[in-house]
C-alpha cells in the first residue's frame, strides 16, 4: 500500500489567527506554515518601534520581505517592499526603529547566543 501526501492546497486565514507571544519584547508571530519535523517553517511577524533581537545564529538561509516598517542590522536597513536573506552560519542583531510587519522563512530556527540579561 502506497503512502501519497494529501492533494491540494492549504489556505491559512491569516485574519482569524492569533498572535503569538516571543521571549522578546515587542515581537509577536503568526506561525503561517511548519514543517512536519519542527525544523523549517515561515511566519508572518511584528515589531513595535524600538524592538529587537538579540544577537543570534542562523542556521539555515533565513529570509525576509518587509510589508511596512524596516528591519536594520549593522549590515543594513530592509525597508518596506525590499527583501533580504541571509547566509547559514550568520551572526547578527537585528532592530526597527519604527515598527515592522514582515514574512519570515526560515530552514531552521535561529540560535539566540544573547538574552536581555547579557548586556555587557
């Protein structure tokens, strides 16, 4: 007996999804897809002006469209419309000055090496 993956296409209302909290401030996410080993997925994410990520590891290619806002790191802005993707084994920190709605995907989550409490 053959095993075949379910045909046809999933729609998500993204509207009737809650957003989810993230350990860090300001920063919430709408998971849009996971793969089936928790590994891979893609999310639609939020930032209030001001909030950031602290430095972290990429794991896999990470990729990035801005909807509103901007994403800055100290490689460069990502603004509204523009998209930016990023090489495994990449360490940065990230912020948005004015607040951001963007989409996410992600091979593999990251590696967070920085919580709030480190701040040297």
């Amino acid at each position: 007996m053959s095993t075949n993956p379910p045909a046809g296409s999933i729609y998500v209302d993204v509207d009737a999804m809650e957003w989810q909290s993230t350990p860090f401030p300001g920063i919430k996410i709408k998971i849009l897809f996971q793969e089936p080993d928790g590994e891979g997925f893609t999310a639609l994410f939020q930032a209030e002006p001001g909030a950031k990520l602290p430095l972290h590891r990429h794991l896999g290619v990470e990729q990035t469209y801005i909807i509103e806002g901007s994403l800055v790191d100290d490689e460069g802005v990502c603004t509204a419309g523009n998209f930016v993707w990023r090489h495994p084994g990449s360490v940065h920190e990230a912020h948005s000055p004015d607040g951001l709605l963007g989409i996410g995907i992600f091979q593999r989550p990251n590696e967070f090496l920085q919580t709030d409490n480190d701040d040297d």
